[in-house]
C-alpha cells in the first residue's frame, strides 16, 4: 500500500513540475506557496505581476522561501515586448533594431544586460530570443521582435542573444520552432499554416536554431503553428515530428541534437485550446516530447492548475502518457532548475546601463532621400496608431511624444486609429491639421505597410503637408519619397528617445 502511495505522489509532483503557471497580483499568492511545497517547480511571471524592480525581487524571494530551485519564468525579449517595464517602455531596442545595426557583440552586450537586470530581480528563466525569420512582411505577430528577414543574420545575432543572457545566469528559451516568420496569421487566435517544403524549412526557419543549439541555449520554446511538410495532422507543439524527430534527433538523422528543456507556447492560445481543449493539448504536447507546458498568459487562476495536473495524471493511468515520459520531462525540468542555481544568476556581471539606448541610437536610419531639417520649436506629433497584438500588449506606450517634449517643451499629440478613419480620410486629416495649427508636424505610424488606413491618412496628409517628417516605429517597407523619414526598427522607449534625438539634432 505504501508503494501504491509513493508512486502517486510521485506522479502527481511529476505533473506539476512541468507545469509553468502564471498568477495574478505583485505578491505570491497562497495557492502558489502550497503548490510549490507539492512539486510545482516553475512560476511564469507576466506584466501584471511587476510593479517595480525592488517589488519584484521580494516577490521571487518569497517564492523561493517554500522552494529554493525554483524557476522563474518572464516573457522580457525588451524592444516591443517587455514586462520589467510594460508600463513605461523597455530600455532595451527589440530584435530588429539589434539586427539593423548588425553588430554581434553589441547583441551579446545587450543580452548580458539585460540578463543582469533580471537575475537581480530573481528570475533565472527568459522566454527568448525570437529566432523567428521574418520572411513574411505581412506577419501580424512576429515583425520587430525578429532580428530580420535574412536567416544568417537571424542565426549569429540568436546565437550571440543566447550567449549574452546566459552569460548572467539566466537561461535562454529560444522560440518559436521551427519558426513562425513565415504566417500571416497570429497563433493567439487561430492555427496559422506554413506551406513551406522541407528545403526551405531547413535552409531558411531552422538556420537559427542550430545556431541557438550550438550557442547552448537550455531551452526551446514550440511554436503552435501547422507545417504539412512535416506533419499534415498536428501542430508542431503536439507533433512528435517536430518536437523528437526533427528538434530532439541528432544530426546524423536529420534533427537538431537539442537536449535541453523544451517548452510550449502558451497552452491557452486558440491555436490549441480551440481544436483540442488545454487539458487534451497538455497531455498531446508531453507525449510529443515537450517537457514543459507554459500556461498562465490568459488562464491564471489554481483551478487551471489543478486541471491540468490531473489530466496528466489520468492520462499515465490510462496509458495515453507513457509515465516514463512524464518522468523524462519532469526531469529535465528539475536539471533546468540545478543549472540555474549553479550558474549564479547574475554573480560577476558588471552593469552597463547606458547600452540600450546605444543600441536604439546606432539603429535609427534616414530611410529616405530626403533631407531632415531639425526641428526647433514644439512640435505636433501625430500617432497613427494599430491595433497591438496580444504578445506587445496594449499597456505598453509607444510612440516619440513624451520624448520629444522633454527636448522641444509644448510639443503635443494624439492619436489617430482605424476607427478614425473610418469617418472617412479626409476629415481625420482635417481635424488632425486643425489641432496643429503651424506647428511642424511629425507623423508616428507603427508596420505602416500592413495598414491600409494608415497608408491612405499618411498619403493625405503629405499631400496637404509635404515636408512632414515620419518616423517608422515598425518594420520599414518602402517608405513614402519626398519627405523626411526616420526608421527607429521598433517601439522600445530608447527607441522613441533616439528618434527625437534625430529629429531636433540634440543628444544629451
């Protein structure tokens, strides 16, 4: 009987060892504690848990009062996406500004930094980088956060990511395999397809990957994305195809030898949820081969938990989940947490708070042939302004306004969105030139190429304002000739401070 009891206790910690679950609130809440002393091994942190750097260090630190090897998780690739300071903007460019001024070791710099500023704060796992080839320039998900369309570069600046990060005590998560450059539609809301053969799977997404693997990067993040070349049934998070033939198998048979940790992309996302339920994709996923089930972005609570703590249980007893498996995974889970501890999250690593905004600066581009006469006097800044996918936030600001007005005081601005312009294009840019008097204007726009009625405001306006600078605070593409326009290569808040640099001529 003692045996049968040991055995299930076993299992049931097995279950929740691989799960990372996220919670509500900037202090632990009692539900976590509880279940961390029975086996919970990860703890996902997202934007709503930070308040502060000195909040957050308590925070981990209570956690890891109940559980010392403890991973803490946090989804911070800095530039558009970032939850250290998802209410005031990152102090670290994005990917692509990172890949604009390709420079490896400037990458490498950033990473370290930005390693140290997280492992001060106690956590000691970062969902990134993107490895993603933005091969698609309508991709409404990836974008910025890739380090660019050209996989080389994507593949030395991944692996010089990786090196950086780690390089503070911090463990990489590169994501999203085998790639999610190539889709025109968000796994958030629906199962994008990728119609790539297996050629260009390996001579175009899969290129930073293997850069990432041989850099050492201790985890892999799958992407719940439909590749028919590779498997025509199942998404790669729930494909063994993907996860153990293709990531898992060595070399000599065609994969990537990756033996670290491999993570799931958020289980909640409708890419999965929709067709399979949490509880079936968790099982389906473990069973594929990932090791780890993220859970927590939009499902927070201990009953989501606790449901998919059981479903792996009842799915060993059913004989759905090899309980070898489990025991696999819940294994390199606990490996993950031991390297962590032994790395010394952050010990050695000297600070180097101005490299941020160094980047941002060395990314800006005149991405036109047009001069830009600096501007003196405030400014009228006009934010045309997208909807933000679910992996930014909207909490996030963007854009130069707040930037620009410490440098040139009495600048303002607004914003100007699809539902603007649905009134029709000439009275948004009526009403935008009625608000800005003679003042100069300055046009924001954010992936104008993906937004039609961005496109056709910024057309009108230039028509009735020809020398109207703009600044691109997305992926550049074909930029409007004839006026001043700035590429910043991402939304970050350097990113906003090295544009009004640019524009007035003036750093500090």
């Amino acid at each position: 009987m003692a045996t049968v009891s040991r055995s299930a206790d076993t299992l049931t910690r097995d279950a929740l060892a691989v799960l990372q679950p996220g919670f509500t609130g900037t202090t632990a809440p009692d539900w976590v504690l509880r279940r961390l002393d029975e086996g919970l091994t990860t703890v996902a942190l997202f934007g709503r848990n930070v308040h502060d750097a000195e909040q957050l260090a308590a925070l981990t630190g209570r956690l890891r009062d109940v559980r010392r090897d403890l991973l803490v998780a946090i989804d911070e690739e800095g530039g558009d996406v970032t939850r250290l300071e998802v209410r005031g903007g990152s102090s670290f460019p994005g990917n692509l500004a990172l890949g604009a001024v390709d420079d490896p070791d400037l990458t490498r710099a950033v990473a370290r930094e930005l390693g140290r500023r997280l492992a001060d704060c106690g956590i000691n796992v970062n969902w990134a980088p993107s490895a993603d080839v933005n091969s698609n320039p309508a991709n409404p998900v990836i974008g910025v956060r890739s380090f660019g369309a050209d996989p080389a570069l994507v593949a030395r600046h991944t692996a010089a990511y990786v090196q950086g990060l780690q390089s503070a005590g911090v463990a990489a998560c590169t994501k999203h395999f085998p790639g999610h450059g190539d889709t025109d539609t968000d796994s958030h809301h629906d199962l994008p397809r990728i119609t790539a053969d297996l050629t260009t799977l390996r001579e175009r997404e899969l290129v930073p990957f293997r850069a990432a693997v041989a850099a050492g990067t201790r985890a892999v993040m799958s992407a719940h994305i439909l590749l028919p070349a590779l498997d025509a049934e199942r998404p790669a998070t729930l494909s063994p195809a993907a996860l153990h033939g293709l990531l898992r198998a060595p070399a000599t048979e065609g994969g990537l030898g990756f033996d670290g940790l491999i993570v799931t992309d958020g289980i909640e996302m409708r890419a999965i949820a929709a067709a399979y339920g949490i509880e079936r994709g968790s099982v389906l996923a473990l069973a594929a081969g990932a090791d780890a089930i993220c859970v927590g972005g939009g499902l927070a609570d201990e009953d989501t938990v606790l449901r998919l703590r059981d479903a792996l249980v009842r799915a060993v007893r059913d004989g759905e989940l090899p309980e070898e498996r489990l025991a696999d995974a819940a294994a390199r889970v606990r490996t993950l947490a031991h390297w962590t501890r032994d790395a010394g999250a952050g010990e050695g690593t000297a600070p180097a708070p101005g490299i941020g905004l160094t980047a941002a600066r060395r990314a800006v581009r005149l991405t036109s042939t047009t001069p830009h006469e600096p501007l003196t006097r405030p400014a009228y800044v006009a934010a045309f302004t997208p909807l933000a996918n679910i992996a930014v936030g909207d909490e996030t600001p963007w854009g130069i306004a707040a930037e620009l007005s410490r440098l040139l005081p009495g600048t303002e601005t607004a914003a100007y969105t699809a539902e603007d312009a649905a009134a029709g294009t000439r009275a948004l840019v009526d009403t935008l030139l009625t608000a800005a008097g003679d003042r100069p204007v300055v046009a924001v726009v954010r992936d104008l190429h993906r937004h039609p009625w961005m496109a056709d405001a910024l057309h009108a306006l230039l028509v009735a304002r020809p020398r109207t600078a703009v600044v691109e605070m997305g992926v550049p593409q074909a930029p409007p000739q004839g006026t001043p326009h700035l590429a910043t290569h991402g939304a970050a808040r350097v990113c906003s401070q090295a544009a009004a640099e640019a524009l007035t001529g003036h750093r500090p």
